[in-house]
C-alpha cells in the first residue's frame, strides 16, 4: 500500500475512490505524510435488500424487484440508523475522509411509480404508491405523475439515509448515491438530492466529455457542486479481452490518457466540479471467480493486474493533475469579461 499512495501521489492523485482499502490506506498514511484522502460507501439500500431479501445481482449493482427500491419498509429507517452507525464510527473524526456515499447507482427512473404498482399487494412498496395516488386524487399514473412521484421516492430516500449519516457522524460530507444513467437527465432526482447532500455524485459513461448545460442543470436543480465517481477508458493494447464495463474502448494507452485530459478539462470548465475518481485503480483479474460481472476482463485500472503502471497513460494524467489549479485559473480568468457583460444593467445574455 505504501507503494500505492506514492504513486497516487506522484501523479497527481489526492484521493481514492469507493470500495478502496480504506485501513490499509489509512495505515499507509498514518506512517508517513502527506495522506491520501478516501471516500466511502455504506450500500445502505442494498443492504437492506440483502437482509430483507429480493435483490439479485445486474453488472455494476443491485437489482430490485419491479426496479423499485424498499424505501416505503417500515423497518428501513431503523435498518439505516443501524448499519450506518455500524460503519462509520472509525472514521468520523479523521480529517483524511472526505465523505460517505449511501448506495450505488440506484434504480431512480420515472417508471418507478408504475413499478410500485405492479408489486403484490402486499408489499409495502405497492401500498406506498398507492397512498401517494390516493393523496393524489389519481387513478392511473400519467407521465406528470411519474415526474412528481419520482422526487416524493428519492426525497424520501435522501432524507432517510442522510439523517442517519449525520447522527453517526456529523463532521463529513453526505455525497449521493453516485446517479449513473437516465437519472443524470432527471432534474428531480437533482432537486431531491440537493436538500440534503453536499456534494453531488454521478457516474458519467458513453459520453467523451460533460457539455456545459448538463453540468449547468445539475448544478442548478440541486444548488450544489458534483463529482464525477466513475469514468474509464479501456484500451485494446493492454492485451485483455475488454468485454466487460461500461467505458470506452481506444487504441492505445495514450488514447486512454488523451480521453482522461479531455473529460478533466470538459470539468474545470464547468466550474462546479469539486473532484473527480477514475475507475479504477488496478485493471480486472480475469482469473478471479468471485469478480463482479462488470469487473471481469477489462483493462481499467492505470496499473495493469500485476502493479505494472500504464506510462503513456499516468504520463498525461500526471500533466493535467499537476497543472489543474493552474488551468482552472487560466479559465476563470478567461471568463471574466463575459461574466462581467451578463452583469450589466439591461443585460439579456443568458447565466
């Protein structure tokens, strides 16, 4: 691990990204300086899946029946106020956390509603939405409806596992549920997170760079900044087979390392971006059994399965990383005189 947080560092790299080895890194910190900032992520929903039963496995997360997470359980409050207070008891005073993720690209879609209502009546699930259709006067779901029952869901779900994120610990940042997907165009599940959240995590795939008006929504709906949790490049010359994960496949490590420098730059340019986490660390172990099906066979890592760094691609990365502030500047600076015409009187340029 030592070896690890040095080469992290050496390239530019300030923090690592969810499901890291978090006590071997903070060993590794504790024994010499400067640290690695970490984030975490406590599964709080699909934990309770797993208690509660009914969740099955998909590439990448939890499936849930009818796509429709258990928020509406009785016993998932308590669940959550339990299992977080479980984890995150060693971490709430250390300064090297950045802070907690509650689950991972979860199932918010405007279909839900519809979803709800196609689980046995017996579920808690389907009686929730029902209640909601009936203090809605509705019969049927209607597209409007969908949109208005989406941001009641994940309203709830936000309320519920931030509230027992900050009674276990109250000195770090609630970051989202990483949205990945559709829910990256939904502005209500912005809105939603925005309230209790403070930051913002989406996991960004299939786009070669953020465009401004996207960035701008997102910042807008939730009036907070986000950060980008997951993205990748995999390359056709680490000799891998490259049929798993959702990244884009390239040439050339270079190529890989072209695609981190023009995703990095799409995000200082946005301006609300506070961060942003490669996935992942170390490429896939084809020989491992036990791998998640989107971890099977892919070249993803910037280290290949044996700690071999991949140079053409941290040689770009350690440049940009390096000169981030600096670049931010240089745009913000850029910026000015257009900031300043949208600031005078009579003004109809757009914000």
């Amino acid at each position: 691990m030592r070896r690890t947080r040095e080469l992290l560092l050496a390239n530019g790299f300030n923090g690592a990204g969810a499901w890291s080895d978090v006590p071997l890194l903070r060993a590794s910190s504790a024994q010499s300086a400067p640290s690695v900032s970490y984030t975490m992520n406590l599964d709080v929903m699909s934990a309770y899946g797993v208690k509660r039963g009914g969740t099955y496995d998909v590439p990448g997360h939890k499936g849930y029946p009818e796509n429709t997470i258990f928020v509406f359980d009785p016993a998932f409050e308590s669940f959550a106020d339990q299992h977080v207070a479980s984890l995150v008891g060693p971490h709430r005073d250390d300064p090297d956390l950045m802070g907690y993720f509650s689950d991972n690209e979860l199932p918010f879609t405007r279909a839900n509603l519809d979803g709800f209502l196609r689980l046995p009546e017996s579920d808690p699930g389907r009686q929730g939405a029902e209640r909601w259709m009936q203090d809605h006067h509705a019969t049927a779901p209607t597209d409007s409806l969908r949109s208005e029952f989406l941001e009641f869901e994940a309203d709830l779900y936000f309320r519920i596992v931030s509230s027992a994120i900050r009674k276990a610990d109250p000195n770090h940042m609630y970051l989202g549920c990483r949205f990945h997907g559709q829910a990256l165009k939904d502005p209500e599940l912005f809105r939603a997170v925005g309230k209790y959240a403070g930051a913002v995590s989406v996991n960004v795939y299939g786009i070669w760079q953020l465009d401004s008006e996207t960035t701008a929504t997102w910042e807008r709906e939730s009036g907070k900044p986000f950060l980008v949790t997951e993205f990748y490049a995999k390359g056709e010359d680490s000799g891998m087979p490259n049929r798993t994960g959702a990244g884009w496949l390239v040439h050339t490590q270079d190529d890989r390392g072209l695609f981190y420098e023009n995703f990095v730059l799409a995000l200082l340019e946005s301006r609300a971006c506070i961060g942003w986490q490669w996935f992942k660390y170390q490429d896939n172990d084809p020989d491992d059994p036990h791998a998640e099906a989107s971890n099977r066979d892919s070249n993803k890592g910037i280290v290949d399965r044996f700690y071999k760094p991949y140079g053409p691609l941290l040689a770009r990365m350690h440049e940009l990383n390096r000169k981030m502030y600096g670049v931010a500047d240089v745009i913000d600076s850029a910026d000015i005189p257009a900031r300043a015409e949208k600031m005078k009187p009579g003004s109809t340029a757009k914000k």
